[in-house]
C-alpha cells in the first residue's frame, strides 16, 4: 500500500505537508513565500488518514517514544526513530489489520528500528550506558521481586509475549500506573494485573530464579 507524504507526527496527530506553491514567471518557477500574499493560492487539505490509525497512532505514540528513549538515551533521537516507525506501519497499515496480532507486528517494528539505529550508531543500548536507567533497571529488579543482579533481566523482558512485555515496560521501566496502561492497551485492570504477573513469572523461569518466599506452591493439606 503506497504511503501518503507524511513529513511529522506529533502527539496530536499526524502532520501532513502540503506540496509547495508555485507561480509560474515567463519560464522561470518562483516559490511563493508568505510575504508575497498568495491569499488566492487554493489551499491543498492533507489526503484523509484511515481513522482506525490515527486512533492506533494516539494510543500508542507515548508509549513508544518513551520505549525508543530509554534505549536511545535522547528525546530527539527518539521521535525521528518512532516517526520511521510509524510511516512504516501506514505504509502496511491493510496488511498489518487483516494478519491480525497488530500489537505484537507493531512491537516488532519498533523493537527492529530502535536496534537498527543504534546498530548504525554503534552504540549499545541507553539503559546500559545511562546511569539513571541502570538505576531504574535496579529498580525494577527489587519491583519484580529478583533477588540476583540484574545481569540478562532486560533481556528475559525482550522476550516476553506481546501484552506480557507491554505491561512490563510501561509498569516498571516507564512508571504507568495500572489505569494507564489498561487504558493504553483496551483491557480491564484485572487483565493488566494478570499479564504483569505472568510477565514476571516468565522471567523469574527464564533467569532461573526460584519462586520468591511464600509464594511456593505447597501440596495438598500440608
């Protein structure tokens, strides 16, 4: 599916330049600028975006600039990554809803972007060089209840499921509350509370970490 020419995304909304006015002078193109009145120039409206991405676009976009930032380890560097992202998810905008799983497809272009920039930077991740987010690494291992260094736990969390991950990253590495993140995602509290259990179990299995104290499953009437 071609593309429209999408120059900007802000979180507002998409931001759609118009093609550039031109007069014509003889044989030669001048560009019309702002002081030279153009008030009869026709206005160009920027073409129509699909709704269901725009509300996928203002659902999502915080989410990802904030994942792409504390990776990047810079805002700026983060929005022209996540701007990438998103015109590759409306370049396949029909594709991506008649696959299905548009959560997990969208997390992967994401995730596929942020590393490939900082492959072409040759860097590695913000949350290893960055000492406040290796401070927040440290906390999330005491949130997630781990009792051994955080050596491989951002790594037990890239390999969470789609929803498992969601809640992870936005509940311990981005501090959303509960009710943001169940607003964020579509779902009920309960859910959230579910998959961020999971998420943390998951992890607790693949780091091979024994079950936190009282929280060991006891046989039968014992």
């Amino acid at each position: 599916m071609s593309a429209p020419d999408i120059t900007g995304l802000n979180a507002e909304g998409p931001v759609i330049a118009a093609p550039e006015a031109q007069v014509s002078d003889g044989d030669v193109d001048i560009d019309v600028s702002p002081q030279g009145g153009g008030q009869d120039e026709p206005v160009h409206e920027p073409p129509d975006l699909p709704l269901d991405y725009e509300a996928f676009y203002l659902g999502h976009q915080e989410f990802f600039h904030g994942f792409a930032e504390i990776h990047l380890g810079s805002r700026r560097v983060a929005e022209q990554v996540v701007h990438e992202v998103f015109l590759e998810i409306l370049g396949g905008w029909q594709p991506l809803l008649q696959e299905g799983d548009l959560e997990q497809q969208t997390l992967a272009v994401l995730h596929r972007c942020v590393y490939d920039r900082l492959r072409h930077d040759g860097r590695p991740p913000a949350f290893v060089i960055n000492a406040p987010i290796a401070k927040n690494l440290h906390a999330v291992r005491n949130q997630l209840e781990l009792t051994s260094s955080t050596g491989g736990l951002y790594e037990a969390i890239l390999e969470l499921p789609a929803r498992q991950f969601t809640v992870v990253v936005l509940r311990h590495l981005l501090g959303y509350k509960t009710t943001q993140i169940a607003r964020y995602m579509g779902l009920d509290a309960r859910t959230v509370d579910y998959h961020g259990r999971k998420g943390k179990e998951r992890i607790r299995v693949q780091l091979k970490l024994p079950a936190a104290p009282g929280k060991r499953k006891t046989k039968s009437g014992s």
